[in-house]
C-alpha cells in the first residue's frame, strides 16, 4: 500500500456503514458513498447534495440524497453477481486519496467484475464509471445499469412525484416534499460490445437491460456518465444533466478521467504537506487532506461545510463550529478563496442569526448552532434519545452553547490577519462581527452589587456540563469578538466616513461605547495552583478517574451528559475546553501555564469528540510534550483511515467521516510541528518536530504572498514558493 492508497482485501456487511464513509468520493457539489455499484439501500450508498435540505413529517430536516445515477446489477446464467448475497472468492477496493477515485475488484468465480469511478473535481455535476467484466466460462450474461430511485435515507423519505424519460441518455427527476425543489439525475452508457437493450421502468427507478452470450476470456466494458442537477443550479436541471451526460460520453471515459486528475493535481499543488520519516502518519495526512479537500465547496462562493461533510445525512448535514474553528486554517492558508467561502456562508445568514436572537429576547446576531440553508436553525430541543426509555431528552445546545457567534468573528478577524484582504469585512464580515458583539452586550449578566459582568446559563465545547456559568472558553471567545468589533475602526482607519456611516446605519454609537466598558467587566475564571477552571464550580465537582465514569455505565449507547449522565457531576469532560482556550490563543498564555493546565485536564477528557485530541496535540507541542502530540496527531489523522469517532449519541446514529478532525491534522503537522503562526502581518515558524519526522515541507499563502515552509530536525525556514 503506498501512502497514497487506502485498501481494503475484504467485505463484511457489518462494516458497509463505515467503509462506505471512508471510501467516499466527493466534489463539494455531491458525495458518493464508497460501496459498489450493485449495492442497495442494507448497504447505505447515497449520492448527498450540498445546500439541499428537506423536512419529512415531523423527523429531522436532513440534505437530500440524489437517486443513484451509476447503479449496475450483472447477472450471469441467472444469478446475480451480488457482493454481500452471493458469495465471493475474494473482494477488494480502493481510494487513491491523490486523484479521489475508487476502485474494486471482486472475484465471484464464474466472472470478475472490476470498475473505476469517481465524482468529477473537473466538472461539478458529473459522475463517471467504468465497469469491466471478465467471463471464465461459456453463458449468458445481463447487465442492468440505470438510475435507482430506491434511495438510503435517514429521515426521509424527501424525493417525491417521480418522472422518468429514455432516449440515448436515461433521465430521472423528481422534487423534494418541503420546498419542491427538483432533483434531477441522467445517464448515458457507452459499451465496447453489442448487446441487445432495452429500457425497463420499475418501482426501483430506470433502467437499461442488456443481454448477450459470452465466451470464456470475454472481457467486456462498460463506461458509465451521468449528470446529477437540481432547480437551484438551473432552470431546466432534466435538459441540463441530460447534456452533461451526452457530453461527457462524446468525450469519453479517459478523457473525463483525465481532467478528473488534472484538478486534483493543482489541489495537491496548493495545500499538500509533504513529510518523510514515517509512511503510516504520510497516509493518514494525505487522508485527511483529501477529506477536506473533497468536501470544500468550490462551485460556490458562499457555502460552507457540513460537520460530517458529504458522507450522508447524520448531523442534519449542518453547518457547526466546526466551519470556523476546525476546516477554516487550512484553506485560509492554502486556498483562501475557499475560507472566503466558509465565511461568506455567515454573512449572507445574518439575517437567521439576527431573527434567533431575536426570539431569545436578544438584540445582534446570535448563530444558529446546526446551520442549515439560509441560517436557519436545525438544531431541535431534544437532539438525543434516552436508551432506556426511548424518550427524547431535553438538550440545551440550540440555546446555551452562545460561543458560536464568538467563532465566526474569530474566523473572520483571522482571515484580515493571515490573508490582509479587507474586503470580505467591508462586503459584511464587519457588520456580522459588529452584531455578535451586540449580542453578548445584551446577553451579559449584570449585578447590581459588583462591577462584573457574567455569562451565565451557557455550555462549552464541553457539553457534558450543560448550563454553567462563565465558560472560561466562552468568556475568552467573547472578549475576543468585543476586541475585534473596537478593531475594526483602526483597519478602516483610511475611511473614516465609511465606518461611522456603518456604524449610524446600525444605529451602533450607544453600543459603540458600551463595548469597552464590558471588556472591563467580563469575569475573568478562577486560577487555582495554576489551572483555570472550566467554569465557576468546576473544582467543587467529584473528581475522579475516567474509568470510574465508565464503570457506571448501563448500557454503552447512553450519553454521557446533561441532567442524568454519568459524566455531569464530575470532572470528567467530553472534549477539549480550557486546552482548547489556549491552543487558540497561544500568546495569551506562557508554556509553563499551558502545560500545568494540559496535565491536569488531559486525564479528565473522554475525547468524546473528534475535536478534541487535536487542540491537545497542538497545546502539546507548544510545551514540548511531543510524544504525546504525536499519539493525538496519529488518533486525529487516522480516523478516517482505521475509523474512529463515536457512532452514536444515545440511540441516535452519527457516523460519518470526520473533517473537524482532518482539519485537526492539518493543524497538528503546520501550527503544531512546524509552529506556524503569524506576527504583525508576516508568518514565522517556531518548530516542534517530533523524532518520528525527518522532514515536514508545505505551501502556505500568507499577506498575499505564495510560501513554502520547511522543517527538518536541524530547523526550519519560509521561502518563495
């Protein structure tokens, strides 16, 4: 295996959830599920489509799955060539993460069936397969390939009123309940054999049936094209994916394939960490580049990316912190336009997050903690089911877990900082941080008897402890915000006129002023032996090992927060928290303060997240802990690779793959090893490589200016790229 190519020589049903996650093949418009053509809904394909969402009855709202445009059945002498119901003599399949196709190759014996496909980085709405089939024995095969409206949904169904029409190029559509909009997907197949054909229309979708006898040592060949649209992309999505596909067949398999590689190559061009010293860590970087990559929305410039990216529909296919905080650092530094993207998302959803704190009795911008399109609130009162008596339990992360606002400025004051374009922040990115700073003058907690200000009734990253008072994490983010709303009249300094006027249209002056006067105010969290505590109380809860938490487990599906959980009466948390304070205020804190807090929480965090080993590692490496930075960079990079994570939140499924962690990793390897970090406008590196690298090399942009950095054991340096 080299360290380009996850490969997997075996099949179990049992594990179809989560290799069809780590087989994904995306290109920010869709993703498709890493599982075999002849796979139905037991084996969970799908195709998700980005920004697409609908509401089934009273279930969750969730993305919509497309119908499956690449589906192919073989048959041979009358029996199915099934992977999973008939029985194989060997089975294996592929990911090359430097050109995102997937590959398989499975032995039934009588006919090996092979294909190669991939979902198009060169053309947004293309989905092509080639799909080779070769006989050992005289007989009589049938192929059917066509479109498969028997779709895997979680919450659905969402496809409704299905319409069918067959030509050269096979065509399915239909529109989602909620908001009709029309998904529309075709097909065209071009053979190097004569066969004979005909369409069938079935409960089961549209499909071609081709029929011929074959000769032991026959290979034949099949190349699939299909053109996936909606009514939000065009107006005619039916005739759009109808020419894609006519079109991709005229120019053929190699050619479409070709184009395929060509975009990944100028990726890989703009973002790839290369390292020497240890194959495994190279593998599960490229992994988790390619994750990321994958899923980034580079047919729009206002899209942002969903907390399991386009592997399916768990976590509603909701926009999280994750955005901003997690999958944001690496395109900042490598691809800003698409960080422009992320954050353009949040600007053109003020109105969602004006409206919501609106409805708390709240003035500025409050986010939507699980963004959907138009930044309304997918994030319901009760996001997890007791699995003992099978009632929702009330969860307060729609309305407690405040910091959100606080990580959308955060990115954008980021984004002035590493790239020097103020345009995003004069095209809105002002006015957004400008709201969320309103929003915590009105959230804040006054006292009639002291001079401090609170933030009360809140939750953290750690959602173990749900309604505490002064977050520490929270609490930092939000001076952070008030900082950089007071920022921004020194960044448009040159345009005096144009501010005061943003600030007169908002009607901004009362709350101009009150700004300062509650930075001052802002309680600052308890320091005790040189730990700052999570949050006012924390040090009075039962502190005791992780094990024992575990220990009192009933059932290993139950979840560990809120009012009845195991862990929220202890010290035990969920993620990382004060740790991941410091990790993103690195100047704020000296490595003797960071290391004596690491020791202290480290031992007392489930990692019941993929967030949180991350923060770890990068806290870790500041203070040389560089053993340990390397196990959490190993966890973070590999999830996607071996799997990891957690599956479940009380008896709800959320797998998926994980970019917050492949964000992570990132991370880890260029502001964590390389000690990347920027400094009145210009990058500087500080190393911490671990023994296990000999070398770490990687392009950044920085103030507009393309860079390579390089660390080996001796040093490191910037240069032109």
């Amino acid at each position: 295996m080299s360290n380009w190519v996850l490969e997997k020589r075996s099949f179990d049903s049992k594990e179809a959830a989560a290799d069809g996650n780590r087989f994904l093949c995306a290109n920010g418009y869709m993703g498709l599920r890493g599982v075999v053509e002849e796979a139905g809904p037991s084996l969970f394909p799908a195709v998700t489509l980005a920004g697409v969402y609908d509401q089934y009855q009273d279930r969750w709202r969730e993305p919509v799955n497309a119908p499956n445009s690449l589906f192919m059945q073989l048959s041979f002498n009358g029996l199915a060539m099934t992977l999973g119901e008939t029985e194989a003599v060997s089975h294996c399949q592929t990911l090359d993460y430097r050109h995102g196709i997937f590959q398989r190759e499975t032995d039934f014996g009588p006919v090996t069936v092979s294909s190669q496909r991939f979902v198009s980085m060169a053309e947004t709405h293309l989905l092509a397969d080639r799909y080779e089939m070769r006989f050992r024995s005289d007989g009589e095969m049938t192929l059917i390939a066509g479109i498969s409206t028997d779709i895997w949904d979680i919450n659905g169904p969402h496809l409704f009123d299905w319409q069918f029409r067959a030509g050269e190029a096979l065509s399915a559509w239909a529109v989602t309940g909620e908001k009709r909009i029309t998904v529309a997907a075709a097909q065209c197949v071009s053979l190097d054999f004569e066969a004979e054909e005909t369409v069938e229309q079935r409960a089961s979708g549209l499909f071609r049936v081709l029929k011929r006898k074959v000769k032991a040592g026959d290979t034949l060949t099949v190349s699939v094209f299909s053109g996936v649209y909606t009514s939000l992309d065009d107006a005619d999505p039916v005739k759009a994916a109808e020419r894609l596909s006519l079109q991709a067949k005229e120019k053929g398999f190699a050619a479409c394939i070709r184009a395929h590689r060509d975009a990944w190559e100028t990726i890989w061009e703009r973002c790839e960490i290369v390292t020497e010293g240890d194959e495994a860590a190279a593998l599960a970087l490229h992994a988790s580049q390619y994750h990321l990559n994958c899923i980034a929305p580079r047919h729009a410039k206002n899209l942002s990316i969903p907390a399991r990216g386009l592997s399916g529909q768990t976590y509603k296919g909701a926009i999280f912190w994750d955005s901003e905080i997690f999958f944001f650092p690496m395109f900042v530094y490598t691809q800003p336009e698409i960080a422009k993207s992320l954050l353009r998302y949040r600007i053109e959803t003020l109105s969602g997050a004006l409206k919501k704190a609106a409805e708390y009795g709240y003035r500025g911008a409050f986010y939507a903690w699980e963004s959907q399109e138009g930044g309304e609130e997918g994030c319901t009162n009760f996001n997890v089911v007791d699995v003992f008596t099978h009632r929702p339990v009330r969860t307060y992360f729609r309305d407690k877990q405040i910091h959100i606002s606080a990580d959308i400025a955060y990115a954008l004051r980021s984004y002035y900082d590493i790239t020097g374009d103020r345009t995003l922040l004069k095209d809105g990115g002002a006015r957004v941080i400008l709201e969320c700073a309103r929003f915590y003058l009105s959230r804040a907690n006054g006292h009639v008897d002291s001079e401090q200000a609170d933030f009360a009734d809140v939750i953290g990253p750690d959602e173990y402890h749900e309604r505490v008072t002064n977050n520490a994490f929270t609490n930092r983010m939000i001076r952070h915000c008030l900082e950089s709303a007071l920022l921004l009249k020194d960044i448009f300094a040159d345009q005096p006129e144009a501010f005061t006027a943003l600030l007169q249209e908002m009607e901004y002056e009362k709350d101009w002023q009150l700004l300062p006067a509650l930075l001052g105010r802002i309680r600052e969290p308890r320091v005790k032996n040189g730990v700052v505590e999570q949050f006012d109380g924390y040090f009075d809860l039962e502190d005791c090992f992780l094990d024992t938490v575990r220990s009192r487990l009933c059932d290993p599906r139950e979840y560990w927060g809120g009012d009845h959980g195991v862990a929220g009466t202890t010290q035990i948390i969920k993620q990382a928290d004060v740790i991941a304070m410091m990790a993103l205020f690195p100047e704020a804190f000296t490595d003797p303060e960071i290391d004596v807090n690491w020791r202290y929480y480290e031992p007392r965090t489930e990692h019941g997240s993929s967030l949180s080993a991350c923060m770890y590692a990068l806290t870790a490496c500041r203070v040389g802990r560089l053993d340990e930075a390397w196990d959490l960079f190993m966890r973070t990079a590999n999830i996607d690779v071996v799997g990891g994570g957690k599956q479940w939140a009380g008896e709800i499924y959320i797998g998926g793959t994980h970019p917050a962690s492949n964000g992570g990793a990132w991370m880890i390897a260029a502001l964590g090893f390389a000690g990347l970090r920027m400094k009145n406008g210009k990058p500087e590196i500080h190393p911490n490589l671990p023994k296990q690298l000999k070398r770490l090399r990687f392009p950044i942009i920085a103030g507009g200016e393309r860079l390579m950095v390089e660390v080996t054991p001796e040093g490191g340096k910037i240069v032109q790229a």
